[in-house]
C-alpha cells in the first residue's frame, strides 16, 4: 500500500546538508537506498490570514494542480484565493510505501504522523 505524506521544504533541505535525502527529478531519492519515491510540489496550509474560509483549506495540504484548479496563486509562503489570504508551509507530497508496523492494536492504520514518523526512522534513523 503506498501512502501520500507531505514533507516541508525545510526539513528536505536539512536532509540535503546532512547527505540523507534529496528530491531530484519529481522524486525523493534516499541515500543508501534503491527505491525512489515520487513526490509532487505542495503545500500545507496551516491558518487564514485575511478573509473567509469559505473551501475550507485550512489544515489542508494542496498541491499545485489543485491549488491553480481552485485560482489560488502561491506567494513564497502564503496563497491568495479571491481576497482570502493562507498561511502556507511549503514542501512536496510523497508517494511512499506504508509502513507494516504502523497499524494501532485494533488493526486500523495509525495517524499521518505516525505513519510519516515510522518511515522517516526506519529510512533516516
């Protein structure tokens, strides 16, 4: 099963300095590793700035495609829809394989947290 997870750009960059990670091509390659992951430019929308949340984004991650279907345009770290401003955290969404070990006790898959958490110490330890 592959899970989609958002990665800040912060956080791929520090990968880069310390040689652990790096997206190259629309993919995150992992160094050590032989597998590739695609990801997709992004961003997670973390409070409203200025107007209403009327498509309710909030909380929400949106890539690019989506955020041009809905007319937003990005601006480094904020969009703006109509005369709505976001705060955004800009970064990539990454198809990566779900981890086995993620599940809670009842069998339901844990958080996005979590599942991010369980890869990121199995791949980045």
């Amino acid at each position: 099963m592959v899970m989609r997870l958002f990665l800040p750009q912060a956080q791929l960059e520090e990968w880069a300095l310390e040689d652990k990670a790096d997206v190259k091509d629309g993919v995150l390659v992992v160094t050590g590793e032989e597998g590739v992951y695609p990801v997709t430019p992004a961003v997670h929308i973390v409070q409203l700035v200025t107007g209403e949340d009327d498509n309710d984004l909030v909380a929400r991650v949106k890539t690019e495609a989506q955020l041009q279907a809905l007319g937003a345009e990005q601006m480094a770290d904020s969009i703006l829809l109509g005369d709505t401003a976001y705060e955004v955290v800009p970064g990539y969404v990454a198809e990566v394989p779900s981890p086995s070990d993620a599940g809670s006790a009842d069998g339901k898959p844990g958080s996005e947290a979590d599942l991010l958490a369980a890869f990121l110490l199995n791949k980045m330890g």
